[in-house]
C-alpha cells in the first residue's frame, strides 16, 4: 500500500482546461480522441516521447489505432507534426487550442466518405503497399500536404510512386521531387509524363496526328488510375 502510494505521488497529475471539456464535442473529438490528447500531453509534458506503441499499450488499443487517430486529428487540422527530433516526434496541439479560442467548431466525422477522400486513402494505400508497413504520422502529414498544399494530382500522386519503385527509391522526399518536376515542366498528366519520356528517348511527335518518326507509328501512352497500381 506504501509503495502504491508514493508510486502515486510521484506519477504527477495533468491538468486540462475546462473550456475544452465542455467544448471537445463542438470541435469534432470524440471521447478517444480526448483521452489521446491527454496521453500525448502527458507524455509530453513530461518530456518524454509519445510513441504511438507506448500510448497504445496504455489505452489498450493497436498501435495502428493510435496512428490512424493521430493522422485524424492532422487530417482536421487540430493537430500538427513540428518535426522528428532525436527521441522521435513531437506533436503539437496549438491548432486546437486556436480553434477553440476562436469558438470555430468544426464538423464530427462522418460515415460518408468524399471523391477526395477516397483518393487519399488509395495513395495511402498504394504507399503502404510498396514500403511493406503503414505511414507514420509524419508521412500522413507529407501526403496530406501534398493534397491540401501543392495539389497535385492523385494519379500523378500513383504514378510518381510507380516511378520512385523502378528507381528503387522508396522516399517520400524522392516522391515528392519528382511532382515538383513534373509540375515545374507542366507535365499534368500521365500522359504528358509518358510523352516526354519518349521526346527524351529521341522520339519525335508532329502536331497534327502525333505520329512519331521516324517509324511513324504512333505511341502507345497508358491511361492510368489509381485502381491500376
């Protein structure tokens, strides 16, 4: 009882604003993703790492749990990423914190699922597939990005990471690069992409029917989609 006691003691208390317990509801969280914050800031506060398998130990869930709720609350802008440091990442709740000074709510998330939406989870998807683990939250940060921020396209998105794989680059930075060259030389389509492929190659293609010579046959460019990789 002694021991139990002072290991009481020592663990320390956490304190949360009350406004945000009465308000956690208008800004889209649920009781999870509550008690997630409170973990994080824990952790945290106390200087140490908040490591999604740690804090899924303690909430008894699966580490993917964790992760997926983590990119949730980036996904709804109530959270950031501010980078990896030796321990790890670090998360920041600032957003939240705004959101609530500012009585914005935002709206609870829904078993409808948008067109982009749905894009998003198969370029996850399609990322998870070829690195052979899921994202950390960090890289579901970067993909957000890529989204909300540089607007590329999904299919560009699907083919830059077929690209990134037969140069056995698997990297986001090296993903993110070549959209930014293709998007600096107006390349907005996979089409386009193939097309100055081949210009490279020496392949030549006239205006008009773009036929390709000298053999004059004219070039095979796939169509992709996301549901091709």
């Amino acid at each position: 009882m002694e021991q139990r006691l002072q290991d009481f003691l020592q663990a320390g208390q956490t304190s949360i604003e009350n406004d945000l317990l009465i308000h956690y509801r208008d800004l889209g969280l649920d009781n999870d993703d509550l008690v997630l914050f409170l973990e994080v800031n824990r952790l945290q506060q106390q200087g140490d790492q908040a490591d999604p398998a740690v804090v899924a130990r303690i909430m008894k869930v699966t580490e993917k749990t964790v992760i997926e709720r983590l990119t949730s609350l980036v996904d709804r802008g109530l959270m950031q990423i501010t980078g990896q440091g030796r321990q790890g990442e670090s998360y920041d709740f600032l957003p939240l914190y705004n959101r609530l000074l500012e009585g914005k709510g935002v709206r609870p998330a829904t078993t409808v699922v948008s067109v982009g939406e749905k894009s998003r989870r198969e370029v996850v998807r399609i990322l998870q597939g070829e690195f052979g683990r899921d994202l950390s939250p960090l890289e579901m940060q970067t993909v957000s990005q890529w989204f909300d921020q540089d607007h590329f396209d999904p299919n560009m998105m699907a083919l830059a990471i077929q690209e990134a794989v037969a140069n056995n680059a698997r990297s986001l930075r090296y993903i993110e690069a070549i959209l930014v060259n293709w998007q600096r030389d107006n390349l907005t389509s996979p089409q386009a992409v193939q097309i100055s492929k081949e210009k490279r190659r020496g392949v030549v293609y006239q205006a008009k029917g773009n036929e390709a010579s000298p053999k004059g046959q004219q070039p095979s460019v796939p169509t992709f989609k996301l549901d091709d990789f």
